[in-house]
C-alpha cells in the first residue's frame, strides 16, 4: 500500500461528506474513527425483494393463522394520533400495490410521530394480525426508511437495499437509514479502491476468495444474493483463518520457545497413593492419566485440555499428577472460580494426601490476614507442596518456591489475562485446564486448537444414571412427599431455586422466601438449610458442613451450589422454574447428585403447559432451534429428560445458542468472532484451520515475502491478541 492510500484510509471520518465534527463523535463512540473503520461497518442485514411480501399475500397468511414476522414494502398515506384513557396512540396508514395496512405505536408516539410524511416509503418487519374491522395491522413494527428511487430499484431490478445498526449514539446526531447509507456509500465509492489486500494471493488462489476491494464493495451494495453471499464467504473465512494463525503461534510459542520441566516417577508415592484409594481408576482414567504423564516426561511445557462429564473423576486424575510434580520437587497449585469449591477440594486433597506428609494450604479472599500472612511465607519457603485457591492465587504477593504444575478448574471461568498471571509465578509450568462442560469438537478446534485435549468419558463403575423427570408446579405437592418419603430412608435433597429475592419483573420464587415456607409447613418434619450466594464465605462453608454430616434431610439454595460440591449422600435435586435455567447449567446442577453408589433423582419443575406438552412428546424429534425462544426453552428441558451425557448436551446447547460466552470464547484471549457462525460454518472452519496450520509449518516466523502480508496485518490488527500467544 502506498503512502497516499495510508493517509487516505487513516484520515479522520470528520472530514467527509455530511458527518462534521459532532457526527464524528457519534461515530467514535462505536468505534467509527477512520475512512477504513466506517469501510468496514457492514450492513446488518439486506432487504431483498425475493423475500418481501405483498399485502394481499400477507392476509392470506394471517386468515390461515400464520404467525411468523413478515416484511413488506409501503408508502406513508396519513397519519393520526388517538387519545384513549389519558394516553396517546400513533396510527400510520400505508399502502402498497395490492393494498392498504396499518402501522400503530402505543409507546414512544412523541418521537415517532415525526418520523412519517405522506409518501415516505418504509420496508416495514413485524408479525402481522388482523383488526376487528378485518383491517391489516402491525403495531410496534422495526422500520427502514428508503427513497423513492431506491424503491424503484428495488421492485423493479431487484437492487438489495442494504440495512446498517443505527445506534443510539448515531441517532443523537440526527443520523438515520437514510442519511448513513448516503455518507457510507460516497465512502464506498471513493475510496474502497485504496483498500490494500489483507491475504496472499496463493490463499486468494487456493481457496477461490473474493478479493478484498470487490468484499467490500459487494457487502455494502451486493448485486445479487450470489454475489453477496460471496463476499460473506470471504470475510468469514479470512476471519477465522487469522484466528487460528493466531492458535498455531501461540502453540508454537509454547512448545518450541519455552524450556519446559522433565517430570518422572522418582519415588513409590504415586503407587503407594494409587493404593490407598477406596476404588479402581477407570479405564478413562487410566489412559489419560498416561497421556498425562507422558507430556510431564518431556521437557516440553504441556498444555492439556481435560474434558469429563461432571462426576467422572477429572480431579483425582489432577491429584496424581500433582504428586508426580511433588515426587520431582516441585510445587503444585489448582485453581478453582468459586470458594465454596476451592474449600471443598482443600477438604478432600487434604484429607486423601496428609498420610503421605504433603503439605497443603488454601488461599482465599475470605481469610484472616494473619493465616493469609503464614500461607504466604510457607509457599514461598517451599514448606507448601500443594495450594489451592481462587482469584486469591492471582495477586502480587503471592510468590511461589518453584512452581512446577498449574491446574485450572472451570477453566472457561477465568479469563486469558488470570491465567498468564498463575502460570507467570512459575518458570514454565506444566498446564492441566479442566472442564467438567464438555466443548463440541467445532468449537474445541476452533478455539482451544492450541491445547492437546484428553477426554474422560467413562463415569466410575459404581455410578447409575440419574433419573430425570419434568414435573408441573402442579405436581409439587407429590414432589415434597417424594422427598419426606426418601429422606425416611437417608436420601439428601437439594432444592434449587433462581433468585435469592423476589423480582417484580421476573416473578420468579425466591430461595429466602420458599425456605421459611418449605421449613415451617410442606417440608416441617423435616430438618432444612439454606444457602445462597450473599451469604459470606463462613455461612455457605457451615451450610454445606451441616449437610454433609447429616444435620439437614433438605438444602434450599441458589445456583451457588452449581459447580464442583460433592456429597456423597444427596442423592436428589428439585430444580424450580427450570425453563429459566441454560442448559448446561441445568446440567452442571444435575451433576450435583448421583455422586455415590445410589439411584439419584433430577426433577425438574417448569409451567404446567410446558411439562405437559414436553411429557406428551418426549421421544419425538427436536423442535427446530432457529423457531421461538419459547421452543427453544421446551428444547432445553426434553433435552435434558432425554439425555444423562454431557457430551450430548453440549451438543444441543451449542445448536441452540451458539458459542456465545457458555465455553469462554471472550476470555479466551482470541479475536471475537463477528461474522463466522461456529455451529453452521464447520466445513469452512476446517478449511481455514489446515490452511493456517500449513501456512505456519511452512512458514514458522511469517518471513517469506509472500507472507508479508499476513505478517503486516497481525502486527497492525492483533496486537494485543499477540500478547497472549503465550498461554491457552
């Protein structure tokens, strides 16, 4: 790129056409500082004619009781404000070639009230019904203000009129549909040709890319669905084809960069450990346990993703290894999101090592600052073998002797910045991330590419499935006798609820609430604790205690008890308004029994239309994820009668949702993915990932001329994804 290109593409979006100085601030505030920034401001969506229906076809739908969104293309006839009962309502009559509608707003009718004129022309998208008079109506549709020749185009020559956000901040400097599509179109036509291509031509080649100036072109005014869908292609796969350039240098980094430890069996403290232990290993165990240790044997640094089902025994594999690191002299921390579990798994490590003489402490923010300060000099002294801990292990002054092993539980809890900080107190650590919600393989190659993954995938033998049942809140009187009736025979019970207090806009039960009810009449025979995320740290750790020894027959609590806690005897949780719960975080509570050797029971309370309808259907095909969140919700909860895997739920959940933040994409220390839809894009994700792995094993430090391109854009674009090529 030449000099002039530069300084075009760099100047200031102040100086062009009808933005000025104060709608230059406007656009600052979304990011919007450059020529090139507004280049790259895609639309949001496109209106094509194919898609467009007329209001004659539109009534037909409704007569036939068709309930979806449609769009269609009218011009503003009148307008008229209604007063009734002391409020203000906005009708606006449209037309189109076949017909007339209405468009009306109950609410905001101050601002949009001079948004119309006759003969503006509006796209119009909402759900469409029919008045009482058997006029068409849409109230509160989304709208797009075109012009009269865009109009003409449109129906004519089946131009695509392209859609841009228009945010609140450009809405406060008078900027609309209209007024951006003009500013972003001179833009387009003025300067996309000083765009300097971002891919070597032997990619462009290869894999039959569009180039960048006709992308951007095509993106903001596409000629055809075709041709759009072209240039989609082109921006998604040079998305995530520098995503994962950027996974490959960071494992490269790791592996070829660092001087690692060389960890081998030194003493009998491993088999004499592996004996004292009240069960076998798993065959699962076993053999990640060994492609464990023979990443601990080379010099390389490892980096291990250990994937397992909640229950299946991650930690006590992370134990073992964490004696390997201890056999060869060094120390040892795990780190955990929460301190009810960072207590729970001091408890149990401490309990099953202590005969062996290892020492080990536990680091949270709760604690005394005087036990703090003894932790503290221990671990630097290297009197400590073992450390266990929260966000706690992160701060300045916690120093470690010789830090040799790191294992980060929850993994996707912590983000990228937190993890380079624990694993910086050591000379390149041996690194275990585990966690207990599986990743679909998409969305594991795509982003955590650069760990070696173990998977367990075997619970232990003594383990039986959890039973899982829908219930109505109708049922829930059975539900409390079901509980009396087992706890006669020793069984524990969690009772789940969403919120600690009540909401006026959810109307969801409050846990405080229902445990003084459940205490004193369904469940009042019975002896009944609470727990719930605004008690201190003491509280939850005396809550749970007084559980596991056996003081309570029921726990009434919020999701505070989701991840990691471990009692053997409960062995049912009632999970309340589960239609508001995700998931995989329905899951991880389910995880929360069924920890000993028996039946367990998960049930489920949702609205009685939604167990009803579920209960009717449980073994037909899934509802469609892309229909209503409604039957997103039904999904959720069949998916989870149906299913014990985690592996399986993962699955679901992800065609559901997406990658979103469940798996920690955004903490990841990778790009976000913008354009790139990681559940329907995996045959192009797999393209761009060999490409990149190949582009880096040919070209390790990016020096070939041909690939000084790439280089150029990495330095200029990722900067700051760069530092962290260090750590997964």
């Amino acid at each position: 790129m030449n000099n002039e290109s530069i300084k075009i593409l760099s100047s200031p979006v102040m100086y062009l056409k009808s933005v000025g100085p104060k709608r230059a601030e406007s656009f600052a505030k979304i990011g919007i500082h450059t020529v090139k920034d507004l280049l790259f401001y895609f639309p949001s969506r496109y209106l094509d004619r194919s898609t467009m229906l007329d209001s004659s076809k539109i009534y037909e739908y409704v007569i036939n009781n068709y309930e979806g969104e449609v769009t269609i293309l009218g011009k503003v006839i009148d307008k008229e404000i209604i007063r009734y009962a002391r409020k203000e309502i906005l009708k606006v009559q449209m037309r189109d070639s076949k017909g007339f509608f209405e468009c009306v707003w109950f609410h905001g009718v101050k601002y949009m009230k001079d948004l119309f004129n006759p003969g503006d022309i509006f796209a119009v998208a909402g759900k469409p019904v029919l008045t009482k008079y058997g006029h068409l109506e849409f109230v509160h549709p989304d709208l797009d203000r075109i012009t009269e020749t865009e109009s003409n185009q449109f129906l004519n020559t089946g131009k695509i009129i392209p859609v841009y956000r228009i945010s609140k901040e450009l809405k406060a400097s008078n900027l609309g549909d209209l007024s951006l599509r003009r500013i972003i179109n001179s833009a387009v036509e003025k300067y996309s040709a000083h765009l300097q291509e971002t891919l070597p031509e032997e990619i462009i080649s290869m894999h039959n890319l569009m180039p960048i100036i006709e992308t951007v072109r095509n993106l903001h005014y596409p000629s055809d669905m075709q041709t759009l869908n072209e240039a989609l292609h082109r921006l998604k796969f040079e998305e995530i084809l520098y995503l994962e350039i950027l996974i490959v240098l960071r494992k490269q980094n790791y592996q070829t960069k660092r001087v690692g430890n060389s960890f081998t069996i030194k003493t009998n403290l491993v088999s004499r450990f592996l004996k004292s232990l009240p069960f076998e290993l798993t065959k699962a165990q076993l053999k990640v346990l060994g492609e464990i240790r023979r990443d601990m044997e080379s010099a390389k640094p490892m980096n291990r993703l250990l994937q397992g089902d909640v229950g299946s025994g991650k930690t006590i594999v992370a134990l073992i290894a964490m004696l390997i690191s201890k056999d060869n002299g060094f120390q040892s921390a795990l780190m955990v999101p929460t301190e009810v579990l960072a207590m729970q798994h001091f408890n149990n490590i401490s309990r099953l090592v202590n005969p062996f003489g290892i020492k080990t402490a536990l680091l949270i923010g709760g604690q005394k600052k005087s036990e703090r300060n003894v932790i503290l000099k221990m671990l630097a002294s290297g009197e400590l073998d073992f450390i266990i801990g929260t966000h706690a292990l992160f701060e300045e002054n916690v120093e470690f002797n010789n830090l040799g092993f790191v294992i980060i539980d929850e993994q996707h809890r912590f983000g990228v910045a937190q993890r380079l900080n624990i694993i910086s107190k050591g000379i390149s650590p041996d690194v275990i991330v585990m966690s207990a919600t599986p990743i679909p393989r998409t969305l594991s190659m795509t982003v955590y590419g650069d760990l070696d993954v173990s998977v367990i995938d075997e619970m232990p033998k003594n383990r039986k499935p959890i039973k899982t049942y829908l219930r109505g809140e109708k049922k829930l009187p059975e539900i409390y006798k079901f509980i009396i009736d087992k706890a006669k025979a020793g069984l524990k019970t969690y009772i789940i609820y969403p919120l600690v207090k009540e909401s006026d806009k959810l109307e969801l039960k409050a846990a405080i609430a229902h445990y003084e009810e459940l205490k004193n009449h369904h469940l009042k025979n019975l002896q009944v604790g609470l727990i719930h995320g605004q008690m201190s740290s003491k509280e939850k750790d005396e809550a749970m205690s007084a559980f596991a020894q056996g003081q309570y027959d029921v726990l009434v609590g919020t999701t505070v008890i989701e991840v990691g806690i471990d009692i053997p005897e409960a062995n049912i949780i009632i999970i309340n308004d589960a239609h508001r719960f995700g998931l995989s975080q329905l899951h991880q509570l389910r995880g929360r029994v069924g920890r000993g050797n028996q039946q367990s029971f998960c049930i489920l309370v949702t609205r009685d239309e939604f167990a009803e309808k579920i209960n009717s259907a449980i073994n037909s095909e899934f509802l469609s994820p892309s229909q209503l969140e409604k039957q997103k919700t039904i999904t959720r909860l069949q998916s989870m009668v149906k299913y014990n895997s985690g592996f399986d739920i993962a699955e679901i959940d992800f065609k559901l949702r997406g990658p979103g933040d469940v798996f920690g994409v955004r903490q990841s220390g990778m790009p976000e993915l913008k354009y790139i839809n990681v559940v329907e894009d995996t045959t192009l994700i797999m393209q761009a990932r060999d490409a990149a792995f190949r582009l880096i094993a040919e070209d390790p430090n990016l020096s070939f001329p041909s690939h000084k391109v790439i280089r150029t854009n990495l330095i200029s674009s990722y900067k700051d994804k760069l530092h962290y090529s260090k750590i997964a």
